[in-house]
C-alpha cells in the first residue's frame, strides 16, 4: 500500500468517526459541532432552544454522561451543561435554553387617553360586586409562543405596588382584543373608611446603639458652575447678597437662553421655552417671592446655611457630585427634536462646557467652599463642613459633630470616554487624577450612552438606539457594558472608590452587578433612585432597578438612597404589604406620601439587613430634580389628589425636635428645637412650601413621622452615616487586593 492509500483510509475513518458521535476518536476531545436555532422553550423569562451534536466522545463512555459535562458557550452565554440531553441513537444532542427577549411574552396595555403602552393600566376604583373596594388594573398579555393564551395568562408574573402576582385575579378571553389579566387590589382612596393619618409611635430601635445620622448620597451644590454657567443660577456660599442676588432678567438673553427656558421646560412650558415668552419673579435675596422652591429647578437649594439646618437636624455625611449635563438641552446627540436643540443653552456660554474641566472646576470650589465656612468659624480646620477622603476621616469627622462631605463625579462622559473616543490610557490617567483631586464616589454611566455603557432610557435627555423591552412597558436601551465598562470599574475598584450603578440601562446595570460581584466588590450603590416594582405608567423604566437588582446591590455589600421626589399619585403605587397591617394613605401625590409607598416596600424588600443602616436618601437637590411638594396650602398635592383629605393633625406641628439620638455630639446637643426656618424676609413652613431647600429635609423627616412612620421605621436611615463608612472601608480593604 503507497503512502496515498493510507493517507486516504485514514480520512476516511476520521469522517466515520465524526459522523456516528459515538465512535472512538484518537484525534480531539468531545466537542459541539454547529448549533441551530430552535423553537421558544419558555415565556418568561423568553427562553429559545439552541442543539447541536457532540462529536467526539471516546470509545467505552457514556455519552449521556459525556455529554451532561459538557458546557458550552453561546451568542455569549455561558453553560457548564446542556439544558437536556437527547440521544436519537446515531448521535448524542445537546440542547440548551438561551435567554431570548423575542420568546417573552408581555403585558402591555393602552394607557386610557396617553396612547402610551405601560405594562398595566389602572381602571379605577369597583364601586360594586365581589371586587368592590379595591382598585382594578388590567393588561393584555402578547407574544404567547407553544402554549394556549390560558396557560400563558395563568403563569405570567406581573409586579403592582410591590407585591408580585404569580398569576392574575382574573384571565378573561375577550376574542377580538386578546387575552386579558385583571388584578384587584388594596388601595385606600377605594375604600369606604381609609385608615386615618396618624403620628407614628415612638417605639424602641430594632439595632442597639447611638444612631449616627443619614447620610445624603446624592447632592449639586455647585451646579451653578456647570452647563456652561448659564442655565442654573445661584452659589452656595458667599454673602447672601451675592450668592443669591436677583437672577438676570429675561432682557439678558446670555442668562435667558438658558436659564429662563430651561425652567420652562422642567415646569413643562415647551412652548413658553421655544417663544421665549416664559419668565418667572427673577427676585433673590432678601425677599424669595418665587425661590427656593420645590418646583424650581434652576435655582440654588444648596446655600450654605441652608445645608447646615440639615446638619443640625441629622444630616451626617453629604455626597457633594459635580455635575453636568452633555451642554444639558442644547447638545446634538441628546435625541431631541430639531426646532429644540440649541434654543436653550445660550450661544456664550460662560465656562467651558466639557464635562471633565466642568469636574474639575466644581471640585475645586467645594474646597473653595470649605475654606470660607471655615473663615466663618474662626479659622482653618475649626468649620462644620469637612471634605473627607478616607472612611476613617469620615468616622472621625462624624463623630466630632460635624458634617463629613465626600467629593464625587456625575457628568456624561467621564475621562473624556465616548462612544468612539475611549482607551485604556484615558481610563488609568483619568481615574489617578480623580483620586489625586479627593474624589471618592463616581458615576461610569450619567444621561448619555458613552464608552462605558449605555445610558437607561427614561426622559427628553437620554441618548442610545432603542430596542422594546417588552416587561418595562417602554423601550430600552440596547447597549449594554462596553469592553471598556469593566475597564473603568476595576480601575475603581483598585481604588476602593464608591461605584454609584444609577442611570444605567437595564443591561449595562446587570453586565455591572455581575461584573461587582465576580470581584466581590462591596462598594455598589445606587444613590438616588426610583423602584421599579412600586411604579405605575411613566415611571416603571430600566432606569428605575427592579426588587432583583436591589437585592443584588444589598447582598454585594452596597446600600441604596430613595430619592425623595418618587413621582406623582397616579405612578407609585399603595404599599399594603406590611406584617403588622400598618400602612399610609396614598392619596397626595408628589409629596413625602408618595416617597412613604417606596420607602416602606424597600424596607421590606431588604428585611432586617435594613436596620444595619442601608437604606438613606438621595436628595438631588441642584440636580433638576422634582422635590416633594406640601400637602397643604393652594399647591397642595401637586402630583394630584384623592378624595381623602389631609387633616391638620397630620401637619408637620412646630417646633419639633429630631431624634435625640442623631444629636448626640457635643456641638448639637444642646441645640434646641426647630421652628419655621426664617431666611432673609421669607419663613418656611414644610406643610405650605414642600421641600423648597435642602434646610428643610429635618421637617421632611418630621412629615413622614406625622404620617405614620415609627421611630424603627426611620432607623435604616438613621443608621446610614455609619453603614457608609463601613460600605466604604469593605471596598477599600477589597479594592487592595483586586489585581
């Protein structure tokens, strides 16, 4: 036999041994051969079957136990076994579920008079028959794959005011428009004899120990600084004649493009803002006819001693961030239609618009800041307000009394990273240079799809190509972590700086939690943000975290801070879950009510891991933030209103005190109770005004007690400024041994 005939009858059997899986092979190790796309398997979550055939199992062993070794990785995601196994007796196939959104199947339901589809829709209150007293929410269920509409609409979870429903109330087969879930739930404005507002019970802490304080996760004192200089009037410190003088009247088109319109279009005043014609009382100090206010948003929260009155009141540790916005509504990427882009941000800008020179800058005048109050104080070091950059310097300044201020970044694109601007040099020099600057609490990801991610998709200012996420009811962002996301997270993380998770899409927000907790990263918050399962209509978006994705925060280590202004009546809904049947009306909207509903589902969600201290506020004062609004006076309610009236007993009584035990320093102690804050010719009272400055978040505190909220129900909040510093010194013990 030549040397040809052998090569050939060795060809030959390698192709029978390829062929009939089962046969010896001298030549590789079993392996998958092409993989095919099959049918849905599941519809929720979507799952689709992709097989293939395991060639090459070695003569003598099983190929059902070769084959359910055997892992695989597919469109990018990883198995360590087949989903099953299926020997046809000529080969060996492996099949396996890969997560797919085209084989979920959705609720989705037409929004009553909006045109938009949300995943449920509220039909209103049942006056009669066996739901009567409860409110009905109904959707319809869409892209049912394999099983009967029936089985679908029987087994397809929904989430409403935070408790999750494993199958609807009701499945009604309508025919020409679907199939349809009904749910019926608890909800007060419903009911014949709501339970009445209460002062809540000064009851014992559930955790020994003094309570340290809250701490503020999310907070823009120097926004002024930022959007060019033109949009956002009024400086934290300095003479109040001059940090908070009368703005620029709509005569000074350098302020008016910016500021004058920018606050017409938050106040939803498009039109006011194309024509130029909306103006508002541009006086400042000493008089404040039209600001601080909880409904203004271009205008300063932050004066200094405003933020002392928070200091005094319980506030312990401040997250300072500089901030920026891509230009806020004048840039050309930010997806907004073309009789918009440019109107708002003025055409002379007063300072540099990058978002890095715009940090720096803000930075800088927050220690410009700290040496003014010092001045006020007598001298270098003896001020109230400290910049710590430390977890040790934070305890320490905490437990002196005073206010610890961590510095921290939350602009579009950070390290000048875009989407096609962005290196490993960039990363590594930028973030040394964060750190150098005392900076310790970053965002990767802010309004813009940048280097490092995508952006959530929620408001007029995102940008990114959208895909329709069919369980958000809205559409979602399509990108995901870039090769560069974990990039910047390790660079973090070695630093042991805080990563705040907020504004993400929902898939750079897991691709982040999943790359945390490879690492075992504790240092993940999001510090001000919205949930997803207590939303209704416009607020249920990616960029508010499911329950999942909180407790994946809580269980790395991290902590969350609501933000206080949690959207209007008619987007969160009642919490009705608690063990003790306790619960708060939910009937004024827009106010510490709303915020109430979230708060106490996410207390419940996070269990006795809360009292540790996890849980706190995000503010977002500065931050174009809807502040809640009072429950009394003419704009009473502003989020809109049930027939359940708000009574006088209910209002905030002054003066109060705030919790003895976060006033337990030396300094504070002796501090007496808090009556209407006067500033300049303007006295606040929260029931009338709302939370119009950051001074006013003691009274904010004292509003929810009247509402209901024990002395243990606060206490997650209370606790926070410690949990902080301890999150802090985990990520910075971890961070030195990240490689």
């Amino acid at each position: 036999m030549n040397y040809r005939s052998i090569r050939r009858s060795v060809f030959g059997f390698v192709v029978c041994t390829m062929f009939f899986a089962g046969s010896a092979s001298v030549f590789a190790d079993p392996y998958w051969g092409t993989f095919k796309k099959d049918s849905c398997t599941s519809i929720f979550p979507g799952k689709r079957q992709y097989s293939a055939i395991l060639y090459g199992i070695p003569s003598g062993q099983s190929w059902e136990t070769t084959c359910a070794n055997m892992g695989a990785t597919i469109n990018g995601q990883v198995f360590t076994k087949p989903s099953r196994c299926k020997n046809t007796g000529l080969n060996m196939w492996g099949e396996f579920d890969l997560i797919d959104d085209s084989c979920e199947a959705n609720w989705s339901a037409t929004d009553d008079g909006g045109g938009y589809n949300w995943t449920h829709k509220n039909d209103g209150c049942q006056t009669s028959g066996t739901y009567a007293g409860k409110r009905k929410y109904s959707s319809r269920i869409w892209n049912v794959v394999g099983i009967t509409w029936e089985a679908a609409c029987a087994q397809l979870p929904l989430t409403i005011a935070g408790k999750t429903y494993t199958t609807p109330t009701r499945c009604v087969n309508t025919g020409t428009t679907g199939m349809w879930g009904e749910w019926y739930v608890a909800d007060s404005s419903c009911e014949s004899a709501p339970k009445v507002y209460a002062r809540g019970a000064q009851d014992s802490l559930k955790k020994s120990g003094t309570l340290s304080g809250y701490v503020d996760l999310h907070t823009h004192p120097m926004a002024h600084l930022g959007f060019g200089g033109v949009i956002f009037h009024g400086a934290p410190y300095g003479e109040p004649a001059t940090a908070l003088a009368d703005c620029p009247s709509m005569s000074n088109e350098g302020h008016s493009a910016g500021h004058s319109r920018v606050e017409a279009i938050v106040q939803d005043d498009i039109i006011g803002a194309l024509l130029s014609t909306a103006k508002h009382d541009n006086r400042g100090y000493a008089s404040f006819p039209y600001w601080p206010a909880n409904n203004s948003y271009t205008h300063q929260t932050m004066y200094y001693e405003w933020v002392k009155r928070a200091y005094e009141g319980g506030l312990r540790t401040m997250v300072v961030l500089a901030v920026n916005g891509d230009y806020m509504f004048g840039a050309t990427d930010n997806g907004l239609p073309d009789i918009i882009k440019g109107i708002a941000i003025a055409t002379d800008p007063i300072y540099d618009l990058n978002d890095m020179n715009t940090l720096r800058r803000q930075t800088q005048a927050v220690y410009d800041m700290q040496t003014w109050i010092d001045q006020k104080s007598g001298g270098a070091g003896l001020g109230w307000f400290r910049i710590v950059k430390t977890p040790a310097e934070a305890q320490s300044v905490i437990a002196a009394g005073k206010l610890a201020v961590v510095l921290g970044a939350e602009v579009d694109y950070l390290v000048d990273c875009t989407t096609t601007t962005c290196t490993d040099t960039m990363i590594t020099q930028g973030v040394q240079e964060m750190y150098d600057a005392g900076l310790r609490y970053i965002f990767p990801i802010h309004l813009k799809t940048n280097g490092f991610g995508g952006a959530g998709l929620y408001n007029i200012l995102g940008s990114g190509t959208k895909y329709d996420c069919k369980h958000y009811g809205q559409d979602c962002n399509v990108a995901g972590l870039t090769s560069y996301g974990p990039k910047i997270m390790k660079a973090l993380m070695k630093k042991g700086m805080i990563i705040d998770v907020g504004h993400m899409s929902a898939r750079s927000l897991d691709g982040a939690l999943t790359y945390a907790e490879q690492q075992a990263y504790p240092g993940i918050v999001t510090g001000h943000t919205g949930v997803y399962d207590m939303a209704n209509k416009a607020n249920r978006h990616e960029a508010n975290p499911t329950g999942t994705a909180l407790k994946r925060i809580i269980a790395l280590g991290g902590m969350i801070g609501l933000i206080p202004g949690q959207g209007n009546l008619d987007e969160v809904g009642e919490w009705r879950q608690n063990s003790d049947g306790s619960y708060i009306s939910h009937a004024c909207g827009g106010t510490t009510q709303t915020f109430a509903q979230s708060y106490q589902y996410l207390r419940n969600l996070i269990g006795d891991q809360a009292y540790d201290g996890r849980i706190s506020v995000g503010t977002d004062f500065n931050g174009f933030a809807h502040m809640p609004g009072p429950r009394y006076g003419t704009r009473a309610c502003p989020g809109g209103v049930s027939t359940i009236t708000q009574p006088d007993s209910a209002k905030v009584g002054y003066p109060f005190a705030p919790d003895a035990s976060i006033r337990k320093a030396a300094t504070l102690s002796a501090l007496p109770s808090l009556g209407k804050y006067t500033f300049g010719n303007r006295t606040f009272d929260f029931n009338t005004e709302g939370a119009a400055h950051i001074g006013l978040m003691p009274d904010f505190f004292e509003d929810l007690r009247q509402q209901g909220l024990k002395r243990s129900d606060l206490e997650p909040v209370y606790r926070s400024a410690d949990f902080f510093t301890t999150m802090w010194q985990n990520a910075v013990t971890r961070g030195a041994s990240i490689q």
